[in-house]
C-alpha cells in the first residue's frame, strides 16, 4: 500500500526567508502525481503545486517549488519570501494514475515569525 | 453559487443520534469524496462515488453511510453517532478525467465541523 510521510509536523520560519517542507512517500508504481495541499486557519484545502512523476523537471509556481527526487521518493516543498499569509497547515499527497484515490500525509504547520 | 458546498459547517449531536452532513457540487463532476480530518491523522478517505448509484469504500468507512441518487448531491450519514466520530469532514469532487493517466484537480468544500458530545 502507497503511503505518504511528513516527519516535521510543525515548522517555523521568519518572514521573507525560505523554508523547505519535507515528504517521502512509499510506492511500487511507475506512474502517479503528487501534491502539495495548502489549508489555512478558514480549513479550506487548496492546492498549491502538483508534480507528475513522469516529469524530471520540477513543479514551479511562484514562490512555491518542488525538489522531486524520484528514485529517493521525496518531494519538498520550497517557499521562497516567505509571508504572512503563507502561515497554514500544509500536506503532502499522492495518487497514483490508475487510481481514484488521493492519500494524504498527516500534514506540518508551519508558522511565519514576523 | 458554483462550486462545492457543504451544510452545516457546524454541528453539535449527541452520542447515538442519526445525522446527516450534506454535500453539494454545482460541476456535474463525476468523481465525489468524503474524508474526516483528526489531529495527527491528516485527511482520510472515508467513502467515494464513481458516478450516481456507484459509491465504495475507503480508508475508514465503519460507522458511515452514503447515497449518490443524484450526481450533484453526496450526503454521509452517521447512523449512530460515537464519540471517535468527532471530526472535521470535508468533501470533494472531480472530473472523470480523460484517459488512465490524465491529470484531473480535486476541489474541495469548505468542511464541516462536527462535535459528538
């Protein structure tokens, strides 16, 4: 069975510097997508970056990148600048392509000193 | 209003009472979700429907029950209410998606917060 891993299950960083969120996760398949969900104090889920795993290049948006090493099976998360507004519980999750089912890592709260 | 929505977004019940959390999505999406989030647990599936009529079991479906006679409509019933059942629930729906490999996004609603006193 796929399983998804957040050892930090909390974080701080100082506002406009960069943290790395870690993920390992635990798979035999070959093909699959990962994900790293934001959910801030309103528990909205929302999605912040999402990797395909046939894709050597890693995800971008923003201030928010992957390093995916597939061969590890780790996926951080980087949050450059980081700010105020970045302060959330934040997931790591997976899928894999042949699957209905998103599994879930058990989260790290990250907090933003000011 | 489009979206994912979910009532209540409070409820208080009582040890052995029936309740009912609903769901509402507004994209005829195909594919619709229930998980529970604990503290220490992240999100787990609870149940899944494919399509109306078709729903299946997921990470922790005892206690739960689910209908989909409607695609836009997924409520999750507790038919006995328990303490260990206190939670936040969120929703979720998606698109069937097109091919075994496509990329589909998941959207989720605002969750419920539900207390078993």
């Amino acid at each position: 069975a796929q399983t998804v891993t957040q050892s930090q299950p909390e974080m701080s960083v100082q506002e406009a510097e960069t943290v790395t969120l870690s993920c390992t996760y635990d798979t035999s398949e070959s093909d699959y997508y990962l994900f790293w969900y934001k959910q801030p104090p309103s528990r909205q889920m929302i999605l912040v970056i999402r990797q395909e795993a046939y894709k050597q290049q890693n995800a971008t948006e923003n201030r928010f990148s992957v390093n995916f090493q597939k061969a590890a099976k780790s996926f951080s998360l980087k949050i450059s600048d980081s700010q105020l507004g970045d302060a959330a519980m934040y997931f790591c999750a997976y899928r894999s392509a042949g699957d209905d089912k998103i599994i879930f890592g058990k989260g790290t709260r990250l907090h933003i000193l000011p | 209003d489009a979206g994912i929505t979910q009532s209540p977004r409070y409820k208080i019940t009582e040890t052995g009472r029936q309740v009912t959390l609903m769901c509402h999505q507004t994209w005829s999406h195909s594919y619709m979700f229930w998980y529970r989030q604990d503290l220490g647990h992240g999100l787990r599936l609870i149940y899944y429907s494919a399509a109306a009529d078709i729903t299946d079991k997921g990470e922790v479906p005892d206690g739960y029950v689910v209908s989909r006679s409607k695609t836009e409509n997924f409520p999750l019933t507790l038919e006995s209410a328990t303490r260990s059942q206190t939670s936040v629930y969120f929703c979720a729906s998606r698109t069937q998606g097109e091919g075994l490999s496509a990329y589909y996004e998941q959207y989720f609603g605002p969750g419920t917060r539900l207390t078993v006193t």
